[in-house]
C-alpha cells in the first residue's frame, strides 16, 4: 500500500522563470478560476507537462525560441 507522506518546504526546489505577457494572463487567468495562487497553478501545471509528456527535442527548442 502506497501512503502519502507530506513532504516539507526542504524537500522542494525553488526556481525562477520569465513568462511573456500573454502566458502570464493566461496564467493569472486559470489561478483565478482554479482558487490557487499563481505559484501553485504553475507547479502543478509544470508537474502535469512533465508527467505526461517526452523530452522536447533540441531543434524543436531551436524553433520555439526564435
């Protein structure tokens, strides 16, 4: 049987990111809707992505960033 334990504040990892304009109201948009502050509507968005889906590959960043 699986149990959950609560992790502490020490067992995360704290990073910084830059949004443009239009993904920032989008996300201030959905942390609004959610009732979740902005913070954990991205951790669990982040989460969810990279739970589900594959590493990008490298060209495909190469055009994303263009």
């Amino acid at each position: 049987m699986k149990t959950n334990k609560s992790k502490s504040d020490s067992d995360y990892v704290y990073i910084t990111l830059r949004l443009d304009p239009v993904r920032n109201a989008a996300l201030t948009t959905a942390a609004r809707r959610s009732a979740r502050s902005k913070r954990k509507e991205a951790e669990l968005r982040l989460s969810l992505h990279l739970d589900n889906h594959e590493i990008i590959p490298t060209e495909e960043l190469r055009s994303f960033s263009k």
